[in-house]
C-alpha cells in the first residue's frame, strides 16, 4: 500500500472517528420502518435475481462499513434469524455499533474493527454483503469490491453504491472550497466545521450560483446532512460507464439497480410509443449499461448508483410469471411479501374489506419507484389466508369464490375460471411491483 493511498484512507477513518455515521439516536429504531428495511432486505435481492424465495434464518450477512451500527440493525430486522456481522475501520464507530445493536436486543450479531482489505482473515463467507455508502470514499473502489467478491457464497449478493458524479458535481465544488477554506483539517472542529460552511452559504447573494444549487432550508441546520455534502473527505463521483467498468474489473455480475424503476429511460418522455425517430430504432436494442447511462445524461437526480452484484452465471434461470402459461399459475405457490407480514397491516386489510374500500397496500411498504397501490376491496379479500402462511393459488381462488359467490354485475354465480382469472391478474400485478413472490 503505497503513502497516498495510506494517506487517503486515514483522512477518511480520522474523520469518522470523530464523527461516526449516522447519527441516529441510540434509542431510534427502523425497525417500524418497512420501507427502509426494504432496501436491506436480502430475500427480494435474491428473488429479484433468482424469482426463488429464501428464508435468511441461519444465513450470514455482513454489513461492511457498519459506521455507528443503525443499518446493522436495520438487517436485523430485515431479515430475521440472520447472524450479521459489521466491520468498520473506525473504532469508535464499532464501539457505537455494539452499543447499538446491545441497546435494542439483538445477540446473533459481531462486530469487528477492521479495513475492508482484511475481510479474508475473518475466515467467513457470507450470503449477503450490505456495503452501503462506503465503496466512494476508498482510494480505490476495486480493491474494496474485489475484497467483499472474495468472501461472498457462489449465490451470495453484493449490495453496494458509489457518489452519482453528475448529481454530485455541485456538491464537489463545495467541498473544494470548504477545503481551501481550510474547514477539513484535522485541526478545525466539526462544530466550527459546520458553523463557517453555514455562514458561508447564508452571507452569500440569492443569485450566486453555487448557494442556488446546494443550498435549501432543508439542509440549513441538519449537522449529518452539512457533514456528509460540504465537508466530507475524500469523497468523489463516478458514472455508469466507470460503475461497469469497475465490475468487469472485479469480475462481478450486474443484476440491478436497488431502486431499478426509476431508472427507465422511457419514462423520461411524454410518450414512449412517439420517441425522435434515432431514439425509437436504437434505445429498445441498447445494452443495460447504455440505457442507463442515457438515464443519468438526460437526468442526474439520483445521488448513488445503488445496486446489486454477484458472481457471474451464479444466478437461476427463470420465467417471469407474465409469461406463465395457465398451468404453470395454477401450480405456483403465493408468498406475501415479509415485510407486509404483520398484524397491522391484516387489521387494516380486514378493516377494508368490511367497510367496503380500497386496501392502500402501498402504504404499509413504499417501494422506489412504485406509486400508490389501492386494490379493490373484494378481490383483496384473497389476500387474507396470505397472512397465515403461503398459499397455493387454487386456496385464493378457493377463497375468493366462497367470499365472492356472485358476479355483482350478471348476478350470475362466480364460476371457477372467473375467480382464477380475477386473482391471477392481482397477484400478476402485485408480483410486478414486488409486494408477493410467486414460486413453481
């Protein structure tokens, strides 16, 4: 390891040490919180991948670059009966992770201080790696990937993210001049850090144009927000030319974006089925690395490229259920989504159906890119045996035709063909937007 990049990584760990991330309060908990465990939910990586369900009792999860613990805790919960395991190059972060994890009750949880180059001596491999905001402030990204590739299962799935360049651009020429400023040495205080960057902004005129970009009442204030855009070390951007570039080097296979449906590159325009004629020939043939890249010229509003990676070829072959034939449905077996997979949710699912309105399912898991969800209340109604276990697709159909025994428009019985019709096309829909798994 050369000096630079010794001295790269120390700047990093001095400031953490100092300032562990996030700075969430001991006693906060994500833990009623679906929609941030959603993104630390191994099981719908892996059913994204694999569109196979996986139970994470008994699997490993690492969370490498733990910080001060609270998304250690949110893989906790996001997949119960997991042992996690955090490292972290700071140890004052780790002293707060344990302290954390300690605090709220978790036990089959390890944390160890340690760079991420040193993961083998660990001498684990794990089923699922959260590296979450970390892999953009190493000197080198593919040391780090290449690291967390070497201990993770032949089916095991990487998440990680790195700083958007060309959302981050102006957030950069901040950092630049808070650090001519002199505010990132080791010898200014974060308060006093936090305290100039602010009066900078604030004496600024309206019109200048960095304070129209990065400046907002939103972040005035907010001392975790000041940190992590004008005053973190070390920090850089990347694009996704350089994010396939870096997974080639590293021999990982891209599986997705996290947030994958927002970035579709048709929904950019007024209508898709009219694109300019160049755009309507080549952008159906394009490659996932071109569309996406186009999605980010056109578009740079996503602050990470946050996605999912595994070892090449390691993923199962499968069809997606829109191009199941009739038998293959009436054969599948339905999982609710283990998030969904509460009391509250069943009492206000219940609470529909018997008041007679739309079951708002979205509300209760708020997945990226997908709007609000209202399913009717009498084909909800399939959904309740769900909450017991999963289901075969004939026992919703079963239980749809003995809740629905007429056709309220004909007045005719419900047959059973019309009652597997009306739940395939639910749960067709539903297993699109991720709220059920679907299996043979």
């Amino acid at each position: 390891m050369d000096e630079q990049f010794k001295e790269h990584l120390e700047s990093v760990k001095r400031q953490f040490e100092r300032s562990p991330y996030p700075r969430q309060p001991l006693d906060q908990t994500p833990k009623d919180n679906p929609s941030y465990l959603y993104k630390h939910h191994f099981a719908s990586a892996y059913y994204h991948r694999n569109q196979h369900i996986i139970d994470p009792k008994d699997t490993l999860i690492l969370d490498a670059g733990c910080g001060s613990g609270y998304k250690a805790l949110a893989l906790a919960y996001a997949n119960p009966g997991a042992k996690i395991v955090g490292i972290d190059f700071s140890e004052e972060s780790v002293k707060l992770a344990r302290t954390r994890l300690d605090y709220h009750g978790i036990e089959n949880v390890q944390f160890e201080a340690m760079a991420i180059e040193d993961l083998a001596s660990l001498g684990m491999e794990f089923d699922y790696i959260n590296c979450d905001e970390v892999l953009y402030l190493l000197p080198d990204p593919e040391v780090g990937l290449a690291a967390l590739k070497s201990v993770l299962k032949p089916q095991g799935i990487i998440r990680g993210n790195l700083h958007s360049a060309l959302q981050r651009v102006n957030y950069f020429r901040a950092q630049k001049l808070f650090k001519m400023m002199g505010l990132m040495e080791d010898d200014v205080t974060d308060e006093m850090a936090i305290e100039l960057s602010q009066e900078t902004m604030e004496a600024l005129r309206d019109f200048v144009d960095l304070k129209k970009r990065v400046w907002s009442a939103k972040i005035k204030g907010n001392e975790e927000a000041l940190l992590a855009n004008y005053l973190l070390r070390e920090d850089r951007g990347y694009t996704i030319p350089d994010l396939f570039a870096l997974l080639e080097k590293t021999g990982l296979e891209f599986i997705s974006m996290v947030n994958w449906r927002q970035w579709n590159p048709f929904n950019l325009f007024v209508d898709e089925d009219k694109l300019p004629a160049f755009l309507g020939m080549s952008l159906p043939e394009t490659s996932i690395e071109e569309r996406l890249h186009l999605y980010e010229l056109l578009h740079p509003v996503h602050r990470l490229l946050d996605f999912w990676v595994g070892h090449p070829n390691d993923g199962q072959d499968w069809t997606a259920p829109q191009d199941w034939t009739e038998q293959q449905w009436r054969t599948a077996e339905v999982h609710l989504h283990p998030l969904l997979h509460t009391q509250a949710v069943r009492h206000e699912l219940e609470a529909c159906i018997q008041e007679h309105r739309g079951f708002a399912i979205s509300q209760h898991l708020s997945i990226p890119g997908v709007a609000q969800v209202l399913v009717e209340s009498v084909t909800a109604t399939c959904l309740l045996p769900l909450f017991e276990q999963p289901q075969p697709i004939s026992t919703l159909t079963d239980f749809f035709q003995e809740t629905r025994p007429l056709n309220p428009v004909t007045g005719q019985a419900t047959s059973p063909q019309e009652a597997f019709r009306a739940v395939r096309d639910l749960l067709q829909s539903l297993e699109s937007l991720s709220f059920v798994f679907l299996s043979q």
